[in-house]
C-alpha cells in the first residue's frame, strides 16, 4: 500500500446546516476523497460497523482519546472510515460521544473496494464491511500503513485489533516528523 495513492471517491455525508429548519436541520454534501486529503497528514483508521463490538468499545474511542496526541505530532486530521451509511455514522459518533475523529461515511463501500479492503462479513450477517486498518496520507498518498493479520471472507479470525491501535500510528508519527 505504501506509495499508493488514496482512491478518488465521493462519500455522501450529511451536515448540520440551520437554514434547513425544523427537527432535522441537515443537508447532503459530497465529499471528495481527493479534496478531504489534498495537502494535509491525514491519519484514518478503518473498522468493520459502526455499533459493532471491537469499533465500538475499543478501535474509535482510542483514537478520539488520543487524538490531541496525533495532532502534536504532525496529523491534520484523524479520520474514521466505515463501509455505513451517513446516518448510522452520525448516530454512532453521537452514541459514542465523538467529538474530534471526523467519521467518514463509505455507505456504498466504493472507498474500501478501491483501497482493496472490502470483505465480506457474512457469516455475521452482516454483508460487505472494511478489514481493519489505519494508515498515514500525506497528500493522497499513502505513507504508512498499518493492516490487522489474516483478510479474509469466510469469518476465519476472532476480529484482531492491534496492528491498526493508535499507539502503531504515534509510533510511526514520532519516528517521521514533519
């Protein structure tokens, strides 16, 4: 993955905008990957759903507790990418409290089919999710990437969670200042 560059997609997201009005004050925006990545150090991090276990109690809170860290250390941005729908991603970050990781909808799976990671989950019922994982990108390119062990379709794993921990990505931020 090093050296690559970053998918060129649209993720449709929703955003407050009071001129909306009433209960639901929010719009669709597209945004495009090439945008959201041009000239910054971008850290994203990849899981399977929102909701789900491991993502939930784990994986995104760690992140958003160490995201003051990662902009000490050169991040622009952290960046949460799941193959959900813009209204799941939402509720989730409000469920969770999120308040820094920008959550990232990839409701079609696009990105995640382009970046090579889209399995399938089906033996959860779940359908096509991410495989986990986080990387570095400076200006749409890829410059450090952190994969869990053992893609796979079948459900052959107990969901690792390790390779893809902020701690992987402060490392790697300390050991290549900008």
């Amino acid at each position: 993955m090093l050296g690559r560059t970053i998918p060129e997609v649209t993720l449709k997201t929703r955003v407050r905008d009071e001129s909306v009005g009433g209960p639901n004050p929010f719009r669709w925006q597209d945004v495009a990957t090439r945008d959201l990545f041009a000239g910054k150090r971008t850290v994203v991090f990849s899981l399977p759903g929102a909701f789900t276990p491991t993502c939930s109690t784990e994986q995104c809170p760690a992140f958003e507790r160490e995201y003051d860290r990662l902009k000490a250390l050169g991040a622009d941005e952290v960046c949460c990418i799941s193959v959900n729908d813009a209204f799941v991603m939402y509720q989730w970050g409000r469920h969770l409290g999120v308040e820094k990781v920008k959550l990232l909808p990839d409701g079609s799976g696009d990105f995640t089919r382009r970046m090579g990671m889209l399995i399938r989950k089906d033996h959860l019922g779940f359908g096509e999710r991410s495989w986990r994982y986080a990387m570095v990108v400076e200006d749409g390119e890829i410059v450090a990437w952190f994969e869990e062990p053992g893609i796979n379709d079948q459900g052959l794993d107990e969901d690792p969670y390790g390779e893809s921990a902020p701690d992987k990505v402060i490392a790697w931020l300390e050991a290549n200042p900008r």
